[in-house]
C-alpha cells in the first residue's frame, strides 16, 4: 500500500520548504502499510535550533499555503 496522492502532494510541497530553509538530509519514509495513524515521516535535520525553527516555521507556512 502506498500513501494517496493528495498526501504524495503535500509531502513534497514540505520537503521544498524544507530545503528552501537549508535542511539537509531530507528523508520521507512511507509508512502507510505499516502504522495507521500517518502515512509518511518527513525527515529533516538542521545544523542548530534556530534553524530547525526556521525549517517548521517554513513548512507550516507552505501547507497552511496549499489548503
């Protein structure tokens, strides 16, 4: 099984955020055969605190953006 497309959509869209925020090592893992309660982890890692608050502020703002 594999996540919907509207979920596929929305994963990118968090994943360019992230990157425009200078995320690295941006991972998504499709877990939707295997837990019920997501469909895909998104993964990101930042280089300090301040700029993973950069990267969520950045990804909150691109979906709040697509709805």
């Amino acid at each position: 099984m594999t996540a919907p497309d509207p979920v596929l959509a929305a994963v990118t869209i968090a994943a360019q955020a992230a990157s425009d925020k200078m995320g690295d090592q941006i991972v998504a893992f499709d877990v939707s055969g295997q837990l019920s309660i997501t469909d895909i982890f998104l993964i990101a890692s930042a280089s300090n605190e301040r700029q993973v608050g950069a990267i969520v502020d950045g990804v909150e703002e691109a979906l709040i953006k697509k709805v």
